[in-house]
C-alpha cells in the first residue's frame, strides 16, 4: 500500500449516519402501523368474544319471538285426556372456548408475531409460530396454568437453531492503519500520519511500504533525521525500489547534499531509465553542484520524450545560459512559460539567468510569456 491518494470526501460516517437515521425513522413508521393494527384487531377481538358469549347453545339460530300475554288473560288448561308436556332440559349458555375466541386470527397474529420480531431485530422461529395460537389460548383460559402444547413449544424451541452472539470486533490491523495515515497526509496532518504508520510498523515491521510513507510524512514535517532513516529501512526491506531512491535524493537536495541527490536518483533511474521526472530531478542536482553540461543532457533528454514538461524545458534553459548559450536559454525559457507561466516569476530574479538580464528578448518574455 506504498500509494499515497488523493484525498477522497469522507462522507462514510455522514452516509452511515444518514443511512442510520433513515432506518430509525422508517422503523418508526412501520412501529406506528403495527400498534395502530394490534388497536384494531383488540377491538374486533373484543366485539367478536361478546358476540360468541351471548349466542344460544343450539348455536347460530335465532332466539324465538316472545309473546307477551294480557295479565288478565287466564291461562289455557291443556285437555284432561291430553298428557301433559314435558318441559325441554334447559341447557346453559355456551361459554366461548379458548379455540373459538382465537380462530380465525392465526394468520394475523403470525403476521404481528413476525413483525415485531423484524422491528425488533430478531428472526422469529418458524417452528414456534405454529404452536402461537394454541399456547395463547390456554393461557387466556387460565394465565396461571402450563398450556399443555408449551412443551412441545420449549422442544421446537430447543431444536430450532441458535443465534450466534455477534462477533467481538476484530482488532486493527497494518493496513488499517495505512489506510488512515495516508488520509491525515493528504491533508496536510503530517504528524498524526506519522503516528498511524509508526502503529502500522508496531503491528509489522517489514513493511517497506509503511516506512516509505513515514518517510514522506516526516520529510514535509521537517524531520529530516528520521525520514533518512526510514527511506533506509525501506530500502533494506525493498532494495532498489525507484520511488524511495527518487524521494530520498529530493530530500538530500533540499538539504544541499548533492551528491547524494545524484547518487538516489542515479539509481532510480537505473531501474526505470525512461521515468523523465527523476531525469529533470538528477538534472537540477546536477545544476545545483556546478555542473550545467551533464544538467543540460538531462533536461534534453527528459524534454525530448516530454516537450510540455515546463520544469525540464526551464531547467535548460537556465543550464544554457550557464553555459553562456543565449539562443538556447531564451528558446527554453519561452517553451517554459507556455506551459507554466508562473514559472516567469521566478525567471525575473534567477541567478542563473543572468546572462539575460537587460536583454530585450528576455524582457519581452517576462511581460508577455512569449
């Protein structure tokens, strides 16, 4: 994981807690029409008991017309010779059984069932649902006694599968960390990227690519020391990798240790020969010690596989005018600012151009950029 990107928007916590928020909301809504159903059904519930509870015993037929006598009206004596009838048993009232109190609402209390088990983050048990309206009719005929079915309900519930406790969150690892300090080194928090990598390290030392990237962030820190000693430690775990030799010889030109720079970007180059970047580097470490011949072959080189490359086509020109080559460095120059005019800023007060200084040419160039 040796890259270190652009930075992307961290819009995961946001989009997490949006996403959140939202489930919180719709679960509310889905909480308010379960509980104004389980209303509705207690009171068709309740209407259907009564209902059940005041019907004859004979069942659903309805109860015979009364008539009612005058007071005065003598009763009817029944005829000597006829026997008199027998009064029918009467028989009481029905009481409603817990099955006719419950049938017909199986599949709506399932429904419920399942629906708090979904509002409530649990899956139901299919193997209960079944047993749900027998266990609650006993239990309505007497909350204090052991519906006889409950065991059958505490077997289906042994067998039915456990759910497994949630996994206890893993910890951390080298990449995580990684990961994390690339972000606080796009953004310019070079010391807290510093200290995910040193946790990255702590966690797995041999990584190159952790110690180049601590490297990086120590050298915009300003902690020269230690970013030398990381792009070593890199270069032990990944000998000649092109990026730490390249970051290293930076480093050792902003330090003024040219030789050096040369020697890092020497050896870049010699595993990727074509890489006009490191070319232009090794070129400026080159201009910087006095030597603008072997600076100007590597401007040359590098600006003939890439002529819109303002740094190498500058870099020319300022060699060519060491070298006291007028044509050259005004031919560079004008190259350069049309692919970078805010490079004539720092053309107007360069040293090294001041073979230049007065000339028309040049002085057009800074007004107009060519």
């Amino acid at each position: 994981m040796k890259t270190l990107m652009r930075l992307l928007v961290p819009i995961g916590a946001v989009v997490g807690g949006v996403a959140f928020f939202l489930r919180k909301r719709s679960s509310g809504r889905r909480r308010d029409r379960r509980d104004e159903r389980r209303r509705k059904h207690a009171v068709r519930e309740e209407k259907r008991i009564r209902e059940r509870s005041s019907a004859p015993a004979g069942g659903n037929a309805p109860p015979e017309p009364v008539v009612e006598l005058a007071a005065t009206a003598p009763a009817p004596a029944a005829p000597a010779s006829t026997p008199a009838a027998v009064a029918a048993p009467e028989f009481p009232a029905a009481e409603p059984t817990p099955e006719s109190l419950f049938s017909g609402v199986d599949a709506e209390l399932a429904e419920m069932v399942a629906e708090d088990a979904l509002l409530e983050g649990v899956e139901p048990l299919p193997s209960v649902a079944d047993d749900t309206t027998a266990v609650l009719a006993a239990l309505a005929e007497d909350p204090l006694a052991t519906p006889a079915n409950v065991g059958e309900v505490a077997s289906a519930l042994s067998e039915a599968p456990a759910h497994s406790a949630p996994a206890s969150t893993p910890e951390r690892g080298a990449a995580s960390f990684m990961e994390e300090g690339n972000a606080y080194f796009n953004v310019g928090q070079f010391g807290l990227a510093v200290n995910s990598y040193s946790r990255a390290i702590e966690i797995d030392s041999s990584l190159a690519a952790a110690h180049f990237n601590r490297a990086n962030a120590n050298t915009h820190a300003g902690n020269h020391d230690q970013a030398l000693a990381d792009y070593a430690r890199a270069l032990d775990l990944d000998p000649g990798d092109p990026d730490t030799h390249n970051n290293r010889g930076l480093l050792h030109l902003y330090r003024g240790r040219y030789d050096d720079a040369v020697a890092d970007f020497s050896a870049a180059l010699a595993a990727h020969p074509e890489d006009t970047t490191v070319q232009v580097n090794r070129g400026l470490a080159y201009l910087q010690s006095g030597e603008p011949a072997r600076a100007l072959a590597d401007f040359g080189e590098a600006t003939a596989r890439e002529p819109r490359d303002a740094q190498g086509q500058y870099g020319a020109a300022q060699a060519a005018a060491v070298l006291g080559d007028r044509t050259a460095a005004l031919e560079r120059l004008r190259l350069a600012f049309a692919a970078d005019p805010a490079l004539i800023r720092d053309a107007s007060g360069n040293p090294k151009l001041s073979l230049l200084d007065g000339d028309p040419e040049f002085v057009e160039l800074l007004r107009h950029g060519g």
